[in-house]
C-alpha cells in the first residue's frame, strides 16, 4: 500500500510535505474564504472504492482496488491499485461538516471552515 501524510496547514502554506515511497493520484488542495477543498484523480475507482475517515484531527482518505486475476496480462498499466492519503486538519475546520463526492475519475472532499470568532475586549479593573 502507498501512503502519504501531509500537515494541511504546512501545504496551504507552500511546502509539500514529506512524500513515502510509490505511485499516488494527483492532488489539489486549495483554500477558500469558507472552505479547503482537496481534488484527488482517482480515474477507474468507484465511490465504493475509496474510503474516508476523520478521527483525532486527521482526514484519511484510502482505497484498495481488486483487479482480476484472471488470464494473462500481456501489459499492465494500472499500478495504481491501493494509496492511503493522511491528511491533518487546522484548527477553525468543522469536521462534522466535512463531505465527498465523485465525478468523471476526481474525488472531491470539502472541509468547511468554521466562522472567525473576533478577539473580544475586556476591561481590567485594578483594586
């Protein structure tokens, strides 16, 4: 299995985490006003390939593909049959919120932001 982990925060800020060995579906993260949103090419999977977690600030997304064993390949070109992606998820995201969807070969996940809490003063009273 291939496998990745990435810090959202250090992406969003330019730096391309660490990369473990192998073949991974390309991926874009991008970062809007109210939203992340990570686009995955995961072109010959099935929504029911493909799993996503959210637990202890992380977002997996992961997918182990079956091809058949039948016959005798004469060529192989899809290397690509199992990833794991490891995603950490900032602070200010709502993870209850998070959702997915699949269209033409790309996995979409949408992260909401939860809304910017503005610093409340507080008055200091001496004596």
């Amino acid at each position: 299995m291939y496998m990745q982990e990435f810090d959202l925060d250090r992406l969003l800020g330019g730096m391309l985490g660490e990369m473990t060995k192998g073949m991974y579906p390309a991926t874009d993260i991008r970062s809007f006003d109210d939203r992340y949103v990570i686009e995955m090419d995961v072109p010959g999977f099935s929504k029911e390939d493909v799993n996503i977690e959210v637990r202890d600030h992380r977002l997996r997304i992961s997918s182990e593909k079956k091809f058949p064993r039948e016959g005798k390949y004469i060529a192989k070109g899809r290397i690509l049959k199992s990833f794991s992606h490891i995603y950490s998820i900032p602070d200010g995201v709502d993870e209850e919120k998070i959702t997915a969807g699949m269209k033409d070969g790309v996995l979409t996940v949408t992260a909401p932001k939860t809304q910017k809490e503005e610093p409340k003063a507080v008055s200091v009273k001496i004596g």
